[in-house]
C-alpha cells in the first residue's frame, strides 16, 4: 500500500472518529496547539481577523516543521 493511500485512509478514519474515545490523543494535540496559538494572539493583541489569519499560518508552519 502507497503511503499517499495510507494517509487517505488515516484521515478519513480520523474525521470520521473525531468524536469518539479512539481519537482522544490526536484531539489532545489538536486542542493543546489550538489554544497555545489562541494565547499567544491574545498576547500580542492582535485584531480577531489577523488573529485568525496569524493562526493558520502559524498552524501550517507547525505541520510542517512536523513533517520535516
């Protein structure tokens, strides 16, 4: 199996479980950086829609950095 069709199948399993006890330490992690982020704006006062703009960008380079 090609990892791209592994990956497909790990986040359709993912969305498809978020609710449940199966996905408890990825919704952890999810949460955690999500609120670290939301801090940090509220931190440096940013207006709501730079906030939401500076936590996308924020949350890819965080993917990334993880991928690497």
């Amino acid at each position: 199996m090609k990892s791209g069709t592994r990956g497909l199948i790990v986040s359709i399993a993912l969305f498809l479980l978020w609710g449940t006890i199966f996905t408890g330490p990825f919704r952890y992690f999810a949460f955690a950086f999500r609120d670290f982020y939301i801090w940090f704006s509220d931190l440096v006062h940013m207006p709501t829609v730079i906030s939401g703009f500076v936590i996308t960008l924020l949350l890819i380079v965080t993917i990334i950095a993880l991928l690497v």
